[in-house]
C-alpha cells in the first residue's frame, strides 16, 4: 500500500478501454509475439519474454457502452481472425441490399448511384456491442487480463513521461464520505500505455493538450448519434438491408443524416446523427429522431412494433486535420480517442482497429529491440497509420465535414469537387471552429429574445425520453458525488437563460438537465443518473460549463444489441 491506501501495480503494457480499437491492439500483439517465439524456437534463438498485459474498462462488462451504427468493413477483423465467421463472431448479416435517399416531410428521392463512399458491397451489417464483447473474449483466452468495472481517471506522469494511469476510488457517498463499501483505486504503472477510451476519452482529452499533442491541428469537432432498435412484426425486416438518408427532418443548414440497418431475428435500427455544429438553439436531436419516424420510408417497417433498445454517443468528425500527434513518451492514442474516423464513410470501427494493430506491432518492435517506449521510438506509429489503407481514406476525406458544413444546396458543390480532386476541393484545409461556437442566440435566430420554446408533442411512434433510458440499461448508484460538473450555476442562470435558453435540456438526450422555474427563480436539476455517458454535454454546451467526469466504475449504460 502506499501512503494515500492505494495499491500500485506495474505491468508492461497497458490499455485504457475495451472497445475494439484496444481489443484489436492487445489480441495483434500477442499474436505477434507467440508468432516470433515460435519461430525462434525452430531456430534456436532467443524467444520474448510474455510481456504483461492489463486492460481497464470502466463499463461493468466489456461491450456495455459500445454502440455504433454499425455496419463493419471487416479488413482488419479477417487478418485478426482469417475464421472470424467459424470462430462465431457474432456479425448479423452480410450487406444485402443498400440504398441512399433525399427525404422531405412526405416523400423520399432514392439516388439512382450510391456515393463511392457509401458503397459497402463486402461489409456486414453488426452490433458494435456483441462484437466487442466476442474480440474480449478472444483477448482473454491469449492471457490478456481485463479489469471491468475501473473507470480510469487521472494519467500518471514523470515529468512529460506517461507512466500509467490511476483508476478511481469506489464507494464513495454524495458527500465525499467513505461508505462501508469503500475501496481505493489502484495506480497501474506501465513501461507503454495505450489510451482507447473512445470518443471524447476523458484521459485523451486532457492529456493532449498538457502534451501539446494538438498544436497546429484543428479543433475537434463531433456529432451525436442517437439510436433505437425496433422489434418489428416478422417477416417485415431484411438482414443485411442498409439505407441511408439526408434531408428531412433537419433543416437545411443542420448537417446530418440518418441510417436505418436490417438485424437478426426481426429487429431494425433506427438512428439519427446531427453534427454538433448546428446554429438553432432550440434544435433538440432526440425530438428530430422521433420527427424521423413519422415517415412514410420509416412507419412502413416499424407499424406494430416496439422499442426494444436506446442508446447515444458523439461521434468524432473532425478528420484528418484534427487529428493529434499519436505518439509520445510513454504511450499512444488509437480510435476515436484521437479522431480516427472516416466520416465520408460513416465507419470508424476498422479505421480504429487498424490503428489498434499498428500501435500492436509498434510495441511488438520495441519489445524485441529497444524495449523502451520514448517518443522516438513511438513516432514510426503515426508514419505507418497515414501510410495505411485507413489513413489514406481519411486523407482523401479530409475536408469532407467542413463541406458539410455549408449546408444544401451549397455542400454538394464542395462535395463534387472533393471527389474530382483527391479530397482537396477549393480550400485546403477548409476553415472550421469549436462546435460550442456555431450556436446563434435565440434573438439572432428567431428575431426575438422571448422566443417560445417548442414543445415535446407525442407523435405516433415516438417514444418519451424516459422509457428510452430505461431500455438503454443505463444505472448509476444514486449515493455518489455527481459526475456532470457544472462550473459556475450563476453563469447558466444569468448568461445562459436568457441568451440561448438553457440548450442542455434539449441536446441532452437522456434528460439529464432540467432548468426548472420555482416561483420565477431558474434551477438547474441535474440528473446524473439518467447519463448514457454520450459527452454531448461536455462538447455543446455554448459556456464551456460543462464538464463529464466518469462516475464510479461500473456506472452507466448496458448496451447488449446497439
């Protein structure tokens, strides 16, 4: 025990997250090494010595806060596993049939060609969750231990030398007290540590700054995801079928679109993404997804069914130019921790496995050689990212969103001429800003400060925020200090009231936030139990002030299907 009651363990290498970017990196390497001892055992040389291995995940079970999409191009996952079908890698459909349409408020155009990048004849249609769950379970069986259930939240440091990172401290009360069941966190040191936290990483989002990881590099900028999966009457739903649309119901200055994939055993995904750079205040993308169902395209395949599953993320969309320097002493970045996703696309899965495997094969390199983790000899890591497949995808769509972002009809302008130019279009990089800062006040959009507020009105097939929390799984123990960290109340009541009139309450979709009105005096509520852990407050919220902070390992959703 040290003097503060914490437990220090060492391991060689370690990986914070189990999604599968860190999944796909810890399964490489090992497979590596057994590949390399092998042969030096037919040659009479000297094997590597079985490094150790430690992943932390502060999801109860690995694949409870994995949601995507999805539909899987499974590159990287053939090369993991050439059998990943016979091994039983739970994929639900090859694509079978795909289609892409413009939606208006009662018609839908189909494009008579699927954009390039929207092509996805060879992918499979999948829950980011069971797949995840699946490549933990192949982790495990290659001597990979996996610690769920400890959330990571503070990086250790030497200097400007990572050397590991501390879990948090588990029962503690709302008031900061120790309860009965109090158990202290544990500092994990490691000679190389892997951050895979996912999108908005919480340890990635303070430890790139510090490092200056980010200089010279736009700012990160993201779109929320929200989902639900439908148990539709049988017979009505295709496996494998895949369509995407734009327009309806966004308006067209809201970047953004949606996808709607065929499952297994009569079960349809509905799903909205709204780029978190939109200007109406009063934009709620909760409300536009349930707006979304009201379609005809929709009604006809979800008519007598139900909600069976929700769930919400952000979804890094900031490309190429966002993107940090991967490297540094002490570690690396893969995933959507840094930005790795190809929104032309819509897939990031295989662009974070991918980088998962290189970091793998960087580590793999030092342990047979140098055995020392510096930055350089770390930084042939980021080389052999943009020299791949994944990178140059990612290069050839690195002006994608800012296109986008010039709303229709103008972005399928920007749009062509990308195509026609390898990616580069007009400007090169196209100029973009914090998402925070796209937001218009409520007298600047609707021409006066007293605005109303629309209403959530039940519609058919729309489901209430609530009962979609209660089928995202989602539990948090309710004696415990908060989370959501609010900077300054007095900022959202005095500023944030009347200038853009308190937006967390509507792009929160979880109804985490309430303002309530008592007597003529504004207080925010805060219901952190009800948190998907999504970070759309962290990022949206037009005063910088909000901050997610993750709760007590363990918390959270519990997705089994998205």
């Amino acid at each position: 025990m040290t003097q503060s009651g914490r437990e220090t363990l060492e391991v060689d290498i370690l990986f914070v997250g189990a999604g599968p970017s860190n999944l796909s990196a810890a399964i490489y390497l090992m497979q590596l090494i057994q590949r390399h001892n092998e042969a030096c055992q037919k040659e009479g040389k000297s094997p590597i010595e079985i490094p150790s291995v430690a992943m932390v995940e502060k999801a109860a079970e690995v694949g409870a806060h994995q949601m995507s999409g999805a539909v899987l191009n499974p590159t990287p996952l053939s090369e993991l596993f050439p059998d990943f079908l016979a091994k039983g890698c739970p994929v639900e459909s090859p694509v079978t049939k795909e289609s892409v349409y413009f939606l208006t408020s009662k018609s839908a155009f189909r494009f008579p060609l699927i954009p390039p990048q929207l092509q996805n004849h060879g992918n499979y249609v999948t829950s980011l969750s069971k797949v995840t769950r699946w490549l933990a379970e192949q982790a495990s069986s290659l001597g990979i231990n996996i610690f769920t259930g400890f959330a990571a939240t503070e990086v250790l440091y030497e200097g400007d030398h990572v050397v590991g990172v501390a879990t948090g401290d588990k029962g503690v009360d709302a008031k900061g007290n120790r309860k009965e069941n109090f158990e202290a966190g544990v500092n994990i040191k490691a000679k190389c540590t892997i951050f895979g936290e996912g999108v908005r990483g919480f340890l990635a989002k303070t430890l790139i700054p510090k490092l200056g990881l980010d200089q010279g590099k736009h700012p990160q900028t993201f779109e929320t995801g929200v989902k639900e999966i439908w148990e539709c009457p049988k017979g009505r739903v295709m496996p494998g079928m895949v369509v995407h649309t734009m327009g309806y119901p966004l308006s067209r200055d809201t970047v953004g679109g949606s996808f709607i994939y065929g499952m297994q055993n009569n079960l349809l995904v509905i799903g909205l993404v709204v780029s978190l750079n939109y200007r109406d205040p009063f934009l709620e993308p909760y409300k536009e997804l349930q707006k979304l169902k009201q379609h005809p395209l929709v009604t006809k395949w979800i008519q007598g069914g139900k909600q069976v599953a929700y769930g919400a993320k952000a979804i890094a969309s900031g490309g190429y130019y966002a993107i940090p320097r991967l490297y540094f002493d002490g570690g690396m970045i893969v995933g959507e921790s840094a930005q790795l996703l190809d929104m032309s696309s819509l897939k990031g899965i295989h662009v974070g496995m991918r980088s998962g495997m290189l970091a793998a094969k960087m580590v793999f390199e030092n342990l047979k050689s140098k055995n020392n983790f510096s930055t350089e000899n770390l930084k042939s890591y980021q080389d052999a990212f943009f020299a791949s497949e994944a990178g140059h995808d990612l290069y050839k769509a690195r002006n994608f969103h800012q296109a986008l972002s010039k709303g229709i009809p103008f972005s399928f302008f920007h749009l062509a001429l990308q195509q026609l130019t390898g990616g580069r279009g007009i400007f090169d990089p196209m100029s973009t800003k914090l998402d925070r800062d796209h937001y218009q006040t409520v007298e600047k959009r609707y021409g006066q400060t007293d605005a109303e507020i629309p209403k959530f009105e039940k519609m058919a097939y729309s489901v209430d925020k609530l009962t979609s929390i209660f089928n995202a799984g989602t539990l948090h123990d309710e004696n415990q200090v908060a989370h959501l960290k609010i900077r300054n109340f007095d900022q959202c009541y005095n500023e944030c009231v009347e200038t853009y009139r308190f937006p967390c309450n509507r792009f929160c979709p979880a109804n985490v936030y309430e303002m309530l009105n008592e007597s003529g005096k504004f207080r925010l509520q805060i219901n952190f139990t009800n948190c998907v852990h999504c970070q759309t407050c962290d990022i949206k919220c037009p005063k910088d002030n909000i901050l997610w902070t993750p709760p007590e390992g363990g918390g959270g959703p519990k997705y089994s299907i998205l």
